[in-house]
C-alpha cells in the first residue's frame, strides 16, 4: 500500500477532533512556524474572595521570535513591526518621545561599504536608458551575476571580511569624529559638548547584493537631556548635514591582513544624506537634498523588513568546514564564508569570532541598533503589548489587576510541529493573518493620508 501523501495527511490533521483547538493555538503565534511546546497551567484568582476567575492547563504554543523571514516570517514581521515603531518614534515622537523631536535638526543618511573589486551592476542614465556593466554587457534585474565579482580572482575577500567584521566599531569612530566636529564648530571642548547637546541616532543594517552591510540612519542632535530638551540654536540641520560628509570621510579603523600588510577600513565614497523636514511640511515633491517624514516613515519599513530576510548565507550558524561545500548559495557568498571560516582560525583575528559570523557574512552586529535616548526599546515595546494584553483580558473578567493573583507556571517540551502537514497547515495559517494585518494596516494608512489632506484644504 501506497504511502499517504502530504496532501492526505494534511486532510487528516484537519479532521482530526482537535483540529479547531490546535488552529487557535497556532493562530494566537501569528503562525510561527517553530513555535516553542510548553506544559503546565495558568490561573487568574480573586484575592478578596478566593474564587478562581479564569483557569487553563495542558499545551500551549509560544512564538519562536527568530527575526529572520527566511526562519519564520510570522516572527520576523513582528520584530520588523518593533523595528519600525522604534525608529519612527524616534523621528515624529510617540512611545514616550515628545512630538517636538520633529522640530530638531535630523538627517537622513546612508553610509555605504567601500569597493573590494569591480562587480557585475545594472547602472540606470537619467533619462530611464539601462547603461552596459563593466563587464560590457546588460543585465536584467534578477539577473544571479548582479552583485557578484566580474574577476574574482582579483576580488579582495579578505578586505571585504575584515570590513564588515569590524563595522560596529567603524560606526562608533563614526560618531565619535561626528561629536568632535560639532563640538569643534560651538567653540567647545567634546566634553563641553556634553553639556550641551546631545547626539542621537537609529540605524538599520541592510545587505547588498555583494553580500556587504549598509547603514541607514536617522541621526538627530538634542539638548543635553535628550529629546526633552530644546536642540541648542547654534546646531542647523545644514551644520549636521555638513558634519555627517565630513565624518563619514574620516572615519578610519586601523587593521592588517594576513601576511601582515596594513588595512585602513574605511565607509565607502558615496554618502547620501538628506534633510527631514517635519511632516506639517511635506508636499508632492520634496526639495533637492530633502526628504519627507511620511516618505521616510515608508522607506524604513521597507528597510526593516528587507534587513530581516535573508542575507545570501545560510540561516543557521556553520559548525564546519565541511557545511561550507553543501551550502545553497551563491559561489561568491561561500567564498566569503569560507574566508570568514579560514580567518577565524588565525590567532590574530580570535577577536572578531569570524567562524561563528560566517552565516552572517562575516557581520557582527545588530540588525537595528540605536543611542540610548533616541527613542523606546524593544524591552519597552514588548512590555507594553504584554500589559494591553492582560489589561484586556482581567476587563473580560471584570476585575482590575490589584484584586486578582495570577499564576502562571509551564514546562518547556520541544520545538515545532508533528509533522510537515502541521508545518504546512502552519504556514497557510501565517500567510492569512498576515494578509489580513496587511489590508488593515493599509485602511489605516490610506485614511491617515485622507484625514492629512483635509487638514492641509483647511489650512
């Protein structure tokens, strides 16, 4: 007799007795696709009369919250979610940030990764004319060569490597040269800048196709407080605009390769940078060198969710050099990851742990990261949806949350689903939540713009 196919199985699980209960769960993860197996109980007790208002034991299903869509694209949407709400809170306020942030002086800036070999590109004219690739030919957009080196055997891997393993450290001698210029052009010592202003920052990594990070980055100057406090009037968005060039040029980490020879790693030549203006201000087309808050708002979404997809590596950490030849990548990402796994057994660069980093290309950081009074936390965030939460469910009970006594005990028991016709089933179950957060969101924001534009008629 045949096996059953994943079909059959499929419509077995799903005429199973307790289909429906199994379904609630997996929706109350958004349909995470590993989520975590727990026993035990929970208990919402009356303190004034002893009554058991609400009770529940046996499994449950928590979400994974691996921030990779490639892993679990339920989770990775909610981290993208956390993402975007913690750097849109830091531009326009909210979350604890004062809505007059959006009168300080901000920049948009994007710093990119120098060039380590000529690679295969699709240039575009002015006028829409695609332009040939160094190569002499053209390629068409989803073309596998773009991003890849056009020689390379020539290619510098081992620069390229080094660059980006040392890249949370090339940020920081970023700001610290930012801090220093501005400091410089009040007449003040950098610590007298302190007490003066006050520098902050959220960035968002996003990888190229090359396999290289580049940083998005809303930077704003507060007064020395934070957000709370004005932004001295000697700080312009023109003297920030003008700081950020001036840094981004500068900013230089010393290292060495291999053989000994040194390396100076640097930000690439081309830095974007572009004023924010507030959103009371925003038009159809934004001046040259200018950019709009509601325009940003969306690029940044766009940036959160493409900085949690996959990066052209693996998904998981590599535990040999042997995983290596099995990867399904590109021959230029596995000759990055090879270098990753040949530097990390040098003395020299234990530091940097490149062989645990070589499924991120060699990229050590966060994929957000951000200065401590920019805005809210994940912590934050994450706090506040677990207080809404319970907040509605003792409203359904009826009771505040100082009359009652929760209890809440469970046993971790594995990892995933039964079989692959869950795991299927799980996926469907995750796709239609997210339709529907999607058509949602995309209500909310068309009559946002609407309500935008009647206040604007009137204004």
């Amino acid at each position: 007799m045949d096996a059953p196919t994943l079909d059959d199985r499929i419509a077995r699980r799903v005429q199973a007795v307790d289909f429906q209960s199994w379904k609630d769960k997996v929706t109350s993860t958004g349909g995470c696709l590993h989520p975590v197996r727990l026993t035990g109980a929970w208990s919402v007790t009356d303190t004034t009369t002893g009554t058991v208002l609400a009770d529940r034991s046996g499994h449950i299903l928590a979400p994974c919250n691996n921030r990779r869509a490639s892993v679990c694209p339920a989770c990775s949407d909610r981290y993208a979610a956390d993402a975007f709400h913690l750097v849109a809170a830091g531009l326009s306020g909210g979350k604890g940030v004062p809505e007059t942030v959006t009168t300080k002086p901000r920049i948009f800036a994007t710093l990119t990764a120098p060039s380590f070999g000529a690679v295969h590109g699709r240039r575009v004219s002015g006028n829409g004319k695609t332009m040939p690739c160094g190569c002499g030919g053209f390629h068409h957009p989803d073309d596998p060569r773009l991003g890849t080196p056009i020689d390379p055997e020539s290619y510098d891997y081992t620069g390229s490597v080094l660059w980006q393993a040392n890249l949370g450290q090339l940020w920081q001698r970023f700001i610290t040269v930012l801090r220093r210029y501005l400091a410089r052009a009040a007449g003040l010592t950098v610590r007298e800048f302190g007490d003066h202003a006050r520098l902050s920052y959220g960035k968002v990594a996003e990888y190229q196709r090359r396999g290289l990070i580049h940083f998005h980055a809303v930077i704003r100057v507060d007064g020395p407080d934070g957000p709370t406090s004005p932004t001295p009037k000697w700080v312009t968005a023109e003297l920030l605009n003008e700081a950020i060039a001036t840094a981004a040029r500068s900013a230089c980490l010393s290292s060495g390769r291999p053989n000994g020879q040194p390396l100076e790693l640097r930000f690439g030549s081309q830095v974007d940078l572009k004023v924010i203006r507030p959103a009371a201000l925003d038009a159809f087309e934004d001046p040259a060198g200018e950019i709009s808050e509601s325009r940003l708002a969306a690029y940044v979404a766009k940036y959160a969710t493409k900085g949690t997809g996959k990066t052209e590596g693996p998904d998981r950490r590599i535990r040999s050099e042997l995983d290596i030849e099995h990867l399904v990548v590109s021959e230029h990402h596995r000759r990055i990851i090879r270098t990753c796994w040949e530097l990390g057994g040098m003395p020299e660069y234990a530091s940097l742990n490149l062989r645990k980093w070589a499924h991120m290309l060699g990229f050590r950081g966060h994929f957000l990261s951000k200065s401590r009074k920019y805005s809210t936390t994940f912590k934050d965030l994450r706090e506040t949806r677990s207080a809404w939460r319970r907040a509605e469910a003792l409203e359904r009970l009826g009771v505040t949350e100082d009359q009652v006594l929760v209890v809440n005990h469970w046993d971790f028991t594995g990892i995933g689903y039964a079989d692959d016709a869950e795991r299927e089933l799980a996926a469907a179950i995750g796709e239609r939540v997210r339709e529907q957060r999607k058509r949602k969101y995309e209500t909310e924001r068309r009559d946002s713009e609407r309500a935008a534009r009647k206040e604007n008629d009137h204004a």
